[in-house]
C-alpha cells in the first residue's frame, strides 16, 4: 500500500505541474490570437480603404503576414515547451508508476491464498473541510459544522479534527496579477457548476474557484480552504475589485469581490458560480488582498 501512496503523490505532482505547464501555453495562444486578430482586423479596415489599389493592398497583406508571425512562432513554440515539460514529468516519476503491480498481484487483494487484516484508520485533521455556503452557516456534506467562532479578535474558536491547530497561511507571489485581472479571471468561470472539493477549471467548490482564479489571474498560490485563503491574504477594511470576501472567523466560505457590494462565488452543491451580493448571514465578513 505504501507504493500507492507514493504513486498517488506522484500523479498530483505530475498533474500539477502539467497543469501549470498548460496554463502557460493556454496564455501564450490567448495572447497570440488576441495579437493576430488586431493584425487581420486593420488589414481588413486597409483593404476596404484602399480597394481601387490593389498592389498597395498586396504589400500590406505582406506587411501583415511578416507582424503575425512572430506570434504565430512564441504560440508553437509555447506548445512545444508545454509538452516537453509535461514529458519530463512523467519520466521523472516513470520508475515510481511501474512499480505499481496489477491489481489482482497485489496480496492485500482478496483472493485464494491471500490473507487480508484490515486496520481502522483515523480520519485527517482537514477531514471536515468547509468549503461552501449552505443556509448561511457554511455546512458541509453530511450536515456537520466543522468549526465555530464568535467573530473576529475574540479569541474564542473551535476547529474540526480535534487537533486544536489553526490553519495554516501559504505564501504567494502576486507576479502580475491586479484586482481587474482577478475579477476578470473570476467572471470567465460564470455558470460552472459547484462541485464539492473541486478546483477547476470546469467545476468548482468555493475554495477551488479562489485558487483557480488567483493562479489564472498571476498570483502563484497553492491550493487550501477558506480558512487557510483569509490566513494567507493581507487584511484590508477597505475592499477593492479583485479582493476576497470570507465569511466567518475562521472563514466557512470565500468569494472573489467584484465592487458595488458584489462577489463572485460557488455558493452550494446543486448551484453554479455566480454573481452574489455580500449579504450578511450572521458571521463576520473580512477581506484579505493577494496583489
């Protein structure tokens, strides 16, 4: 079971660093189409200007061909780096994987001749993981409060998992991000559906769609609860676009914070991300900056 373990650890290594790998290529091709468009949209305005001159028109297609492919070339050659990058993962772990037996080698698979003791364990302290909104007291599955708080600076807060331990703060890097780009990020995700401890990028929980549109948006986080997201941003009373909004101290559910009193959120399984006022529903509501 032990080599199971180290697998799976592998494979989440792998696919997250082959996911970061893409999402590079997928802004490089953004990138590219956006240039090439804006390229083909003033030759088109040109040719319309100048349609009783057919050699001017010619050259300026040229001239066209020479600027877009500089774009074209940066976009292949993203794809290409992509790929060879995903490669070298997946040979860097190639031992580990084959070292895994077929199921039915395996002795702990019930089968003639194989003994099988299985031993209870413990569930993980993070077992009970908030991650949505139901009712406004942010509940999870099964209908069982992870966490209570009486608000903010009072000193008084009860975790899950009986360890006692508060979560933990990640560090970032706010690269290129800004508030414009995070909201911008987060309103592309508009109407995925909600997917409990899923973080994109076709479905979400409220934690994945934080982690998501912070990475997509420039700032290089790793992937937590809201809980650990309101332990990791840096406090602000005054919230701008781009902010997150938690509810809760520690924090039940985050949201992206658009302005006007508005967040982008996956509110409960059942819904999709959405466009939601920042309603108070009984616990305290912070805001953390990541840029």
């Amino acid at each position: 079971m032990g080599k199971y373990d180290k697998a799976g650890t592998a494979l989440h290594d792998v696919l997250e660093d082959s996911a970061a790998s893409l999402d590079t290529a997928a802004g490089a091709l953004e990138t590219a189409e956006s240039e090439i468009t804006s390229i083909c949209n003033r030759l088109v305005e040109y040719a319309d200007e100048h349609s009783d001159d057919s050699d001017a028109v010619a050259t300026e297609v040229g001239n066209a061909i020479d600027a877009a492919t500089p774009h074209k070339t940066e976009a292949n050659t993203a794809v290409t780096t992509a790929m060879t990058k995903i490669q070298g993962y997946l040979d860097d772990h190639e031992s580990t994987f084959a070292a895994i037996k077929a199921p039915g080698d395996q002795t702990f698979v019930p089968a003639p001749g194989h003994t099988v003791v299985w031993e209870p364990s413990t569930l993980p302290d993070d077992f009970m993981r908030t991650t949505y909104q139901s009712g406004g007291d942010g509940t999870p599955p099964g209908g069982t409060t992870p966490y209570s708080a009486t608000g903010p600076g009072t000193g008084t807060t009860s975790y899950a998992g009986g360890s006692g331990a508060p979560p933990q703060p990640l560090s970032f890097a706010p690269g290129t991000a800004t508030g414009d780009r995070i909201v911008e990020a987060a309103r592309m995700h508009l109407g995925k559906p909600y997917v409990w401890g899923a973080n994109g990028p076709s479905a979400f929980d409220c934690s994945g769609l934080v982690y998501y549109t912070l990475n997509q948006a420039g700032v290089k986080i790793g992937d937590t609860t809201a809980a650990g997201y309101q332990a990791s941003g840096k406090p602000v009373s005054t919230p701008q676009p781009g902010d997150m909004v938690f509810f809760g101290h520690p924090a039940g559910h985050v949201g992206v914070y658009i302005g006007n009193g508005q967040m982008i959120h996956a509110p409960r399984p059942g819904s999709e991300v959405m466009v939601a006022s920042v309603a108070a529903d009984g616990r305290p509501v912070s805001y953390r900056r990541f840029t």
